[in-house]
C-alpha cells in the first residue's frame, strides 16, 4: 500500500464542500480541516504508483475550489497502533 498525504489551499468559502468532494474520492481515505498555510490535509490510499496521478492529479487537483496541491509521498509508518497490533500477534 502505497500512502502520500496531500497539503491542500482551497478556497475560503468552499472548504467544507471541497473537503466533501475530496473525501468521496476512491483512493482518499481521510481528510482533515487544519490550521496554517494550508487549509485541509488529505491522505490518499493506493496499491500502486500509477494510481495516485488518477487520484490527486486527475481527481483532487480539480476539484473546484481547490487553489494549491502539495503532494507528500510516505516511506514508513512509525505509529504505535501498528507497533502495538504487531507485538500483539497471537497473545489473544
């Protein structure tokens, strides 16, 4: 699986409704209103490489009232949920 967490500038009037939009896209799994330079944060889900053009350049980047994307692309998860669910393995 394949995660990147996209930094989003929409426009100020539309943030709900784009922050709706961008959550019914396959491939989004979250998205979250924050605060600072950027306005929303989604992070996107997907088995392979080629998926995340259709994801967040096809799909997301258009969504109107997006004005900015700024794409992360992730390269390990350090969570202690996964840590714990790993250690738990067969302790049930």
């Amino acid at each position: 699986m394949l995660t990147a967490i996209v930094l989003i500038r929409t426009t100020a009037d539309r943030i709900p409704e784009v922050a709706q939009e961008i959550a019914d896209i396959p491939g989004i799994s979250e998205v979250y209103s924050v605060t600072g330079d950027s306005n929303l944060v989604a992070i996107a889900r997907v088995r392979q490489h080629d998926e995340l053009a259709d994801v967040i350049a096809d799909r997301l980047s258009k969504v109107e009232g997006v004005v900015e994307t700024n794409t992360k692309i992730a390269f390990r998860t350090y969570s202690r949920h996964d840590l714990d669910a790993a250690f738990s393995v067969g302790l049930e």
